[in-house]
C-alpha cells in the first residue's frame, strides 16, 4: 500500500499544483474597536467592492426564547423594521427610502441584520442601525404586533411541509435536543401567546 501511495504521490501533487487556479483574496484594511457599552466595532475596506454594506448582530437569538413563547426573537426581528423613530418613519421604509437592499435573520444564537448600498448612503445606513440600536421597538404598537405575527405564522407555515428542508432539519433538531434550548422550535400556538409585553 504504502509503494502505491509513494508512486502516484508526484502525479497528485502535479494535479493540485496544476489542475486548479489559485484563488487570490484582495488585501482589505481592517479596523475594530470595542466601546464601553461592549459593542464592538469593525470595519473592512474592500476597494474592489462598489458597494456599502453596514451589518449588525445582537447576540440573542431563539435558543433565548422563553419556553412557550418560542418564535419571540424572530417577531422581535420582524418588528423592528417597524419602529420608528424621530421622524415617524418606520425603519423598513426609511430603507426602501434609501433605495437599499437590507433583511434580517434570526438564529439559535443571534439576530443579525444588514443593508447594502451606495458607498454615499454609508451615513444614513449607520444612522438607520444606530436608531434601531437605541430603541429597536420605538412607537410599535399592538395592531403591528398582531400583523408580524401573522407573517411569521405564515413562514412557519411555509416551513411546515414535512418533504421541505427546514422542516426536517426542525424536525431532527426537536428530537436530536429535547429539552435543550437549541431543540425548542416555534409553533403557531407559542407565537399566539406572545404579547406586546413580552416584544
């Protein structure tokens, strides 16, 4: 065995150092500062990139959830691009104001959220982000609660198709970390239960 290996060991390193182009990253200046709060700064030029990209991630995602109220950090998601803020603007469309691509995503471990666009708009998106740090849920009220939550129940319901992804990976997490806050996955009734109190 070990003849054979020493006999096709100059045709594989032939391959490797010929059979596939090496991939280059750009160099990119990076800065990072944490202030006193605890947040943590960090900032990547990209020259190569025409774009603005300014991304936030809380650290509080599901696994937080409180037992039978699964679902609370995807809602809090959701409803945040529904506050509004000075202007009486909600988050969402002072984005769409911008003209900027931008979502959110919770998972077990963070709530993360992002918006791209035009180096020039740099200023508004951290301004957005930092309005969205103070007060994530300013001016939300009980009829926008009832409405996100109904587009979270309608992505659970979406997620729900047993021959689906996600579904299944639900499924086998569930089982795989029962009792574990990692195993505890939203259902429409643990959304129901969810009050402006709790957001």
């Amino acid at each position: 065995m070990r003849a054979r290996v020493a006999a096709l060991a100059p045709f594989l390193l032939a391959s490797c150092a010929f059979g596939r182009p090496r991939l280059s990253t750009p160099a990119c200046a990076t800065g990072a500062e944490a202030l006193p709060s605890g947040i943590q700064l960090v900032a990547y030029a990209l020259p190569h990139r025409p774009d603005t990209l300014v991304a936030a991630s809380y650290r509080v995602g599901s696994a937080r959830d409180p037992a039978g109220k699964e679902g609370l950090a995807h809602l809090v998601e959701h409803l945040s691009f529904r506050a509004r803020h000075g202007e009486g603007r909600a988050l969402s469309a002072r984005l769409e104001a911008e003209g900027v691509e931008f979502d959110g995503r919770t998972s077990a471990d963070a709530t993360d959220f992002h918006a791209v666009g035009d180096p020039e708009q740099l200023d508004a998106l951290l301004r957005i982000e930092a309005d969205r740090l103070r007060d994530p849920l300013a001016g939300v009220d009980e009829p926008e609660l009832r409405r996100e939550r109904e587009v979270v129940l309608q992505e659970l319901a979406l997620r729900g198709d047993p021959d689906a992804l996600w579904s299944q990976v639900d499924r086998l997490t569930a089982r795989a970390l029962a009792g574990h806050p990692y195993g505890r996955i939203a259902t429409p009734e643990s959304l129901r239960a969810i009050t402006l109190e709790d957001v």
